[in-house]
C-alpha cells in the first residue's frame, strides 16, 4: 500500500466543497478587522474569486466592499472550518439545505 505523500493530501483538502472563514485585516489600523464565513463547492476556486475581485476593486464584489473601508495595508487569511460529506440518498435540496445550515453555524459561531 502507498501512502500519500504530505503535498498530495494538502491538495486533496483544499480541493472540493468547504466552508471557509476569510479573515480581513489592516496592517496600519491593528484593531480593524472583519470575519466572513461561505461556503464553496470548489474552495480554490471560491478563494481565487475573493482575492480577483479584491485586487481588480470591482465595486459590486462583497470583499471589494469590505477591503474599501479598511485603509492601505489590507491582507486577507483563509481557512477551512469544514469538508460537507455528501450522503448519497440525498436530492440536490437535501444537499443544499445541508451546505446552508452549515454556513448558518459558522457564522454564529464567528
């Protein structure tokens, strides 16, 4: 049996569905900080999303809106709160409703 090698499973983390957690902060104003939860069938793909709309300043992305009211010095951390497991009994509903309670906890949580 051959085990994965430790780049071969960070890939498979961050590969697939997840809910995330994106932290925004300042470095010129250290009190200033803002905590975003979502959630993403495809989380590389979701986070190079943010971070796009975030440095093309396209005013109708919510992380753009964010970032505007921090001032120079902004940088953003992701992470993975979850990987949802899919049950295979379940309808697309089922699945969605399941992706929306957990986005519904994290941001209780955070």
């Amino acid at each position: 049996m051959c085990l994965p090698d430790e780049n071969e499973r960070k890939r498979e983390f961050y590969n697939g569905p997840a809910w995330y957690l994106l932290v925004l902060q300042s470095t010129v104003d250290q009190s200033w900080f803002r905590l975003y939860n979502g959630q993403a069938a495809d989380y590389r793909h979701r986070r190079r999303t943010h971070q796009t709309s975030a440095n093309s300043k396209d005013p109708s992305q919510f992380v753009h809106k964010v970032w505007a009211v921090a001032r120079t010095g902004r940088w953003a951390k992701f992470g993975i709160l979850g990987k949802p497991v899919r049950n295979p009994n379940w309808t697309d509903a089922d699945e969605q409703m399941w992706w929306n309670l957990g986005e519904i906890f994290f941001g209780l949580a955070f």
